[in-house]
C-alpha cells in the first residue's frame, strides 16, 4: 500500500464505474499499472467488491429495512467472532457490526414487508444460543448512504463568468 | 453639465468579459468554463459555526483588524503551513477577500507618478487599481517557454527609477504556473537591488499540486518588503464570503490598516467566524478538493493536448491554459465562436494582460462530468475547423 494505492481506493470508492483509462489519465499512471494496482488491492481483499448506491425509497420496491441491536454473551476464546459470522451468512444481513454501547452486535437487515423482518429476527435471530436481548428499529426514511445526500439540493447560482 | 465621471475612471477599460456575459445570458445548456471559482459548497461545519454565531448575535463590527481569535489561528497556520512569520496584532489585517487586500496593499505603497510593475497574464484588477491609486502599471511579459513564470531579465528589462513595486500571483490566475524557490530567489536579488517593495498575492496557494507553495516572504530578504495577500475562497470554497488578509512589516500594515479603517471598517464578521472554523478542522475537506482538483487537472490536460490544443502542465490553481494560436483564430474571436457554436464557455488570454493572448482559460473548478462533456464540444469545434 503506497500514496498511489489509497488514491485509486479514493476514486473506485467514489465511482467503481470509471474506465482504466479514465483513472490511468487522472492519476498519471499507466493503463497497465492502474490494472495491476487494483488487482492487487482486490486479491488482498482491500477492494471487496463493487456495488450501487441505491435509493429505493424512491425506486419504489417497497422494501423495509431495519436496524437490530443484540446483546450478546461472549465466547471464551471467540469472544464476538464465531457468531457475528454465523449471523453473517444470512441472506437477509447486509450490514454487521461490533460496536461499544449498550449493545453488542448491530444488524442492518431487509426484508419485503415488515411481516418478513419481524419474522426473519423472531425465528432466525432472538433464538441463538448466547444472544441475551434484542431491539429492533425500523427505518423509516433514509437521507444520507455512504457519504450520498438523498434529498435533492437546489443548483447553487454560479456566475457564468468571473475573471 | 459636466462629465462627472473622473479621469480616473475613465481611464480604467471595462471589463474584457462583458460582451461574453451579456451573450451567454440568452443561450441555454452551456459549459462554463470561465469561472474562477470552486465548484465545491463551503464545507457544512463552516458555514454551521457560522449560522450559530448569528443566532447568538454575533452580528457586530469587530476591531479594524478583524477578529483576534481569527489572526491568532491565522499567525499560527501560516507559520506551521509555510515558514511565514508574522504578528498578529502588528502585521496583520483581516480584509474583505483578497480585492481588497490588493486595493489597500496598493495605495498603502503608491505615489502618483509611481511605476508598478504587474507580472503578466494577471487577475484582471492589478492594474485598474493601480490606476485608481495614481500609479503607473508596467506590464513585465511572463511567457509559455517560461512555463509562465516570471523571468528575471524580462523584468530587468522594464525596471527604471520610478519603479516602486513588484505584484505577482504565483500559483497564477490564468496560466496555473508556480514560481520555486529557485525562481524566486532570481527575482528576489533584483527586487532588492532596485530597492522595491513587493505585493504577493498567494491565494492559490493551497493549490499547489506537485509541492508545497514557497511562500514569497520567506525567500532570500525579502519578508521585510513584501506584503503577502491570502484569503479563504479558493482552498475553503468560500468566495461569497469575502474573508482575505494582508500581513506585512509593520509601517506598512498600519499605512495599510489607515485606509482600511476608512473604506471597509471591518470585514464581516460572520465570515471571519466561519473563518476560524475553516482553520480549525476543515483540513480534511480542503485536502480532498485539492486531491480532486489534481485529477481533473491530469484528466482535463491530457484531454486538452489530445484534441489539437496544445497546454502546458499546470501546477497550480485550477486553470488551464491552452494556446489556440493553431486554429488561426484570436483568442477572442475563438472563444467566441466556441461559445456560439458548441456552449462552451472559456475566457480569451488577452483579457488577463500581456503574453495573454492567443490563448484560452478553462477553469477546471467544474465537475469531471462537465469536463468531459466541455472536452467532447472543444474536439467536435476543432475538428469542424
């Protein structure tokens, strides 16, 4: 990991949608080099994938989505570890996270309908060994998904000229 | 009756980009280029701290000099960021943007008759202020073989005994060129030798992409015959703020604090708040519009040099600027006819001085979506030639 390698994090972390070209004239690398420089960062699994903010919301699927806080009972020798990727493997998890506070574990869970959700943490979650309490948030409303605004800003007045 | 208006004013030529401006007014779907501005919104925390102040009232002049809490923060940062040392309650004002810094800084330091030499292309209000103050502006030549930068033997060339100041602009608003410490030692030998005092304006200073800007002051002798000017516009994404700064020795900082006091009071103290929140923790923020800047600058050059118009790599500042003289076109009348024919709007060289012309300024302070949409127009233009 140099200067150059946290750049193209920068950029693809930004838009994973530009071209080798558009990146390799941004940066002043070679095509090849930018190539060999994130498949490198993707075998090491720095780079973990590639995906698309979407507002749903407003794509209208109806989808729910819900934050679940666990308290959970430590393991001797795993502590958290061995049940965050047991809860990991569902389909349903998107998100997962260790956090300090008053629980333990943080969930970010979808689901069709809030039936599905309430469902899927009722059956699949609450019942695992070693999970001492949950609570569960609906999301109502999104504003703001990695680092994007989903509300609409008005185009600020820029003068067409200005010496 | 009389012509009210001045012979000073009449003196000054109108602005070089009304006709454009009056001419994009009635077109719809341009790419303008021709803003010499961020495109990024002030930083939220900024803008924040300063909406608190104002609800809590924080609505008055303060002191000529500007805000203590603000100079103090500002003493410090330039010392830490650029070796630049200066007092802040004897060496420093807090102006209205850097167009009034200049304003005072020249009349603080001209006679009538005086010569002030004004390194060329420039921002456009060097000499009409010049001018305003009675003095003489002696335009010195700063050309592309010279990567723009300011050469010592063209500047010998204009030096005579009226000579009395030296203003240049280095990162350079058009040409993005930056002047070394090496470059400015060569120029600093004869500043001194003619005994003149020099006015720095280093607003793009943050804006230095291949290393850290030499601050004019700290080169050689010359810290006690500079004045150096700085603002928040261009590395904070504040121009509608208005907050600048002049630090110089101290005669001329209180000659310059005198007019000051009369013709401004005080900058606005919402922005000077706003200002002190900037340095505090806008660090982040400044660095990834500098780090953004830099690719659209690479991608923005590359694409300028590849559609037949050849550009200098430029180091500093967020403009490009290409010669046209190729086309066999003016920089005027290219611009012109870029504008009507492909909406996209650039400003003719020759608006910013000598050595301007025949070539174009693209401000690249604009999305890389709308740059390469400004690139695609410019090659269609091109290849329709």
């Amino acid at each position: 990991m140099d200067e150059k390698d946290l750049e193209l994090l920068r950029i693809l972390e930004e838009n994973s949608r530009l071209s080798v070209d558009e990146i390799a004239t941004m940066t002043n690398l070679s095509q090849e080099e930018v190539e060999g420089r994130v498949m490198a960062l993707e075998a090491a699994r720095i780079i973990k994938g590639y995906s698309t903010v979407v507002n749903w919301e407003k794509a209208g699927n109806g989808e729910v989505s819900a934050i679940i806080e666990l308290k959970v009972s430590p393991e001797r020798d795993f502590g958290y570890d061995r049940i965050a990727e047991r809860l990991s493997r569902f389909r349903q998890v998107k998100t997962l996270r260790l956090i300090t506070g008053t629980y333990d574990l943080q969930l970010i869970v979808t689901g069709k309908n809030m039936q599905e959700v309430s469902r899927f943490v009722s059956e699949h979650v609450a019942p695992m060994d070693r999970i001492r309490e949950t609570a569960t948030h609906i999301i109502m409303k999104s504003y703001k998904e990695n680092g994007n605004t989903f509300f609409e800003q008005p185009e600020t007045e820029r003068l067409p000229y200005s010496p | 009756m009389r012509n009210f208006v001045s012979g000073r004013a009449q003196e000054i030529p109108p602005s070089g980009i009304r006709k454009f401006f009056d001419l994009v007014l009635t077109m719809e779907d341009v790419i303008s280029l021709g803003v010499g501005e961020p495109d990024f919104r002030t930083p939220w925390n900024i803008c924040e701290s300063s909406i608190y102040s104002i609800e809590q009232g924080t609505t008055s002049y303060t002191s000529n000099r500007g805000l203590q809490s603000l100079r103090d923060a500002l003493s410090r940062h330039l010392l830490q960021q650029y070796h630049l040392q200066y007092d802040s309650n004897q060496e420093m004002i807090i102006t209205s943007g850097v167009s009034e810094g200049l304003d005072i800084a020249i009349r603080a330091v001209t006679d009538p008759g005086d010569e002030v030499l004004i390194a060329q292309p420039s921002y456009v209000s060097y000499a009409p202020c010049v001018t305003l103050a009675g003095g003489k502006p002696v335009p010195v030549r700063c050309i592309e073989k010279d990567h723009f930068k300011l050469n010592p033997d063209t500047l010998a060339e204009k030096i005579t005994r009226k000579s009395k100041a030296l203003i240049i602009n280095f990162p350079n608003n058009p040409t993005g060129a930056v002047m070394a410490e090496d470059d400015l030692k060569a120029v600093a030998d004869l500043v001194i030798d003619h005994d003149l005092v020099l006015i720095s304006d280093e607003v793009y200073s943050e804006l230095s992409y291949e290393k850290r800007h030499c601050a004019t002051a700290t080169v050689s002798d010359l810290w006690e015959r500079t004045i150096t000017l700085n603002g928040f516009s261009k590395a904070y994404a504040m121009t509608g703020w208005r907050i600048g700064y002049l630090c110089a020795p101290r005669g001329i900082c209180d000659a310059a604090l005198k007019i000051h006091q009369y013709v401004m009071l005080c900058a606005p103290v919402m922005g000077q708040v706003g200002a002190v929140e900037a340095l505090r923790s806008s660090e982040e923020d400044k660095n990834s519009m500098v780090n953004e800047y830099r690719l659209r600058r690479n991608m923005f050059v590359a694409g300028l040099n590849r559609v037949g118009l050849p550009c200098h790599v430029p180091e500093g500042a967020f403009y490009a600027f290409p010669s046209v003289e190729k086309t066999g076109f003016s920089d005027t009348e290219f611009a012109e006819k870029l504008l009507k024919e492909q909406r996209v709007a650039v400003v003719p060289g020759s608006v910013f001085g000598d050595g301007g012309e025949g070539h174009i300024r693209c401000a690249y302070a604009v999305s890389r979506k709308d740059l390469t949409e400004a690139l695609r127009r410019i090659e269609i233009f091109i290849s329709g030639l």
